[in-house]
C-alpha cells in the first residue's frame, strides 16, 4: 500500500483526530492511533460514496421502470379499446 503524506493540517483538527483516537482507544481493546482512524475514515467515505453511486443508479433504473409501465399502461388501454370496438361494432373516441 503506498502511503499518504498530508500537509498543513490545521492543529485544532489534529487535536480532534488524536482525541477521537483516544476515546475509541479506551472504548475498545486495541490502542488506536491517529494514522488508523484517518485510514477509517477514508476507507468509510470511499465506500459510502460508491454506495452513493449505486443508489443514484437504481433511482434512475427506478424512474426509467415508471416510464416504461406508463408505456405498457397506454398500450393496454388503446388495445382494449380497439378489441371492445371490434367486439361491439361501436367506434368511440379514445381518450
């Protein structure tokens, strides 16, 4: 894994990192550093945005679903008119 070299990080925010790293330490068994709690952090965005990604995605599946039911929707009821116009011998006004 190649490294990851972070400069001019303001103190207050590695203040915040070191104390966060501390509480997780004395919550859990292991001693956790500042260098694997920014690892988490990283790792987490980089899977919440892809999962991010992949919720995008089924909503426009989702919406591509809708549109096409509304097609089938339109096709049965012109196919229904035409049989009963057929069945019945009476033209109406489709619609």
């Amino acid at each position: 894994m190649d490294p990851i070299k972070i400069s001019n990080v303001d103190a207050a925010t590695i203040a915040m990192l070191d104390q966060k790293a501390k509480d997780l330490s004395l919550k859990g068994k292991k001693r956790i550093s500042r260098n694997m709690l920014i690892k988490a952090i990283i790792e987490k965005a980089m899977v919440n945005e892809s999962m991010l990604s992949q919720f995008e995605e089924i909503n426009e599946l989702r919406k591509e679903i809708i549109e096409l039911k509304d097609v089938l929707n339109e096709y049965v009821e012109s196919n229904n008119f035409i049989v009963q116009s057929l069945l019945t011998g009476e033209v109406g006004e489709y619609k």
